[in-house]
C-alpha cells in the first residue's frame, strides 16, 4: 500500500507538471494588453538647443539706434527635468508634462554696437572707444518652470511614436552678461565681459508647442513679457525655436 501512494504522488506530480507547460505554452502572446503596464508617470531630461531673435511692434524713434540681430550666433541651449503623467484611463494619449529647467540665451547684433544704460533706459550705441567690435552680444541665464499638455500615440512607453503638445512656462533671470571681441591696435583678439543687469525684466513668462517623433521634437518658446523693464526705447519680446532631445 505504501509503494502504491508513492506510485500514484508520482503520477499526480507529473500530470499536474505537464498539464501547466501546456497551458504556458498555448498562451498567444499577441493578446497581451501591453497598456496594463505602461507607467503612469515617467521622468525625462529634455535638452533642447535653437536660436535667439526678437520681436517688435517697429514703434521705433528716430534719435535711437536699432542694430540688426544676428542670428546664426545667437544660440540657445536648455536643460529640464520634467515628469510626464498619463491623464485619464490605460489607453489615453493625453499626458501632462511638468518640471523645472535652465535656459541659456544668447542676443548678438550686428555692427559695432553695444548696450549700455544712458538715462535709465537700455541703449545700444556704438562704441565710444572705437574698438571695431567683432562680437557683441548678451547672454540671460534663466530658471523655468514648463507645463504642457501633450498627446502621445506611443502603444508601450511614452516617446515612442508622434507625439504633439502645447502649454507655458514662468521663470526668473538669474544674470545677465554682455561680452564683446575685438582687435585690440597689435592685432591681437580681445574678449571682454561685463556682468550688468542692464535693465533686462527679471521675469519672463510665455506660451510654448512642440511636435516631434519618438525622442526628437521641434519647439518654439514665444516670450509673452517684455524683454527689457525699460522698454520705451525697445518693444521687444523673445522668441526661441529648435530642436529637443528627450532621454
């Protein structure tokens, strides 16, 4: 009686065994609800990298001078953080994105000019020294806090597919420095640089889109607030646009 219920555990064991690998075996993963696993929430560092240009109402005055931006050097560079948060059910497309970056950007003109403070307002003049200027421009390093909503055709995980979105941002000015290069009289390059707020508005705020496929996008960043707090001599407001990588 004993080698029998040895004889039969054995049978049982191994009937059981073979019954779960059939049952393994004839799972179709092609049925598989791949959205039950796709994450709430992900974290992403975008880096995006552009161009610099100003916008006016051409309100221009005749005793002040308005030099030409230029814009192949007037560069853009960003880093964010950001969270990016499934809105609604497994299968929804709508996303919110959110986090906090700092943004570099670059404002170089053409001529030999440079800005200055005269009267209390922000003034580009030319140079009283006359030192033929090669470079002049200035540089705002901005902390920004992006919020955008975005719809993500990815099926599995988010940045994986087209994708599109549009939002705003708010953020503060951290410093502003104005370098200039020039010859000096042997010939030799000269770089100089001067930390100066130079009446740049110490807020910034606006409206931002972006479109893209999987991690590349194109952006634009349209700068609502006044780029200058003393702006009787200059109207302009900022405007960025580029590519963005996001990891």
């Amino acid at each position: 009686m004993k080698y029998l219920n040895f004889i039969i555990s054995i049978l049982f064991f191994y009937t059981s065994h073979s019954i779960a690998q059939e049952v393994i075996i004839n799972v179709n993963i092609d049925t598989i609800d791949y959205s039950i696993f796709k994450p709430r929430t992900r974290f992403i560092l975008d880096i995006d990298y552009g161009f610099d240009t100003f916008l006016s109402k051409n309100n221009k005055k005749s005793d002040v001078n308005y030099p030409e931006l230029d814009l192949w050097p007037s560069l853009h560079i960003g880093f964010s953080f950001n969270g990016k948060t499934r809105m609604f059910g497994n299968k929804s497309v709508m996303y919110i994105k959110y986090g906090l970056g700092l943004k570099w950007a670059n404002y170089v003109v053409k001529g030999d000019y440079l800005l200055k403070k005269n009267e209390g307002k922000p003034t580009y003049s030319h140079d009283d020294i006359e030192r033929n200027l090669l470079y002049s421009g200035i540089r705002n390093l901005y902390m920004e806090l992006p919020v955008m909503f975005q719809l993500d055709f990815s099926e599995k995980k988010t940045d994986k597919s087209f994708k599109i979105g549009i939002g705003a941002y708010a953020g503060v000015r951290w410093y502003t420095w104005q370098t200039l290069t020039y010859k000096d009289k042997y010939g030799d390059f000269t770089k100089a640089t001067v930390r100066n707020r130079f009446f740049v508005n110490p807020f910034n705020y606006g409206v931002q889109s972006e479109i893209g496929y999987k991690s590349i996008s194109i952006f634009t960043q349209y700068n609502m607030s006044n780029f200058f707090d003393k702006n009787e001599n200059y109207d302009y407001t900022a405007l960025k646009f580029g590519f963005k990588t996001s990891i």
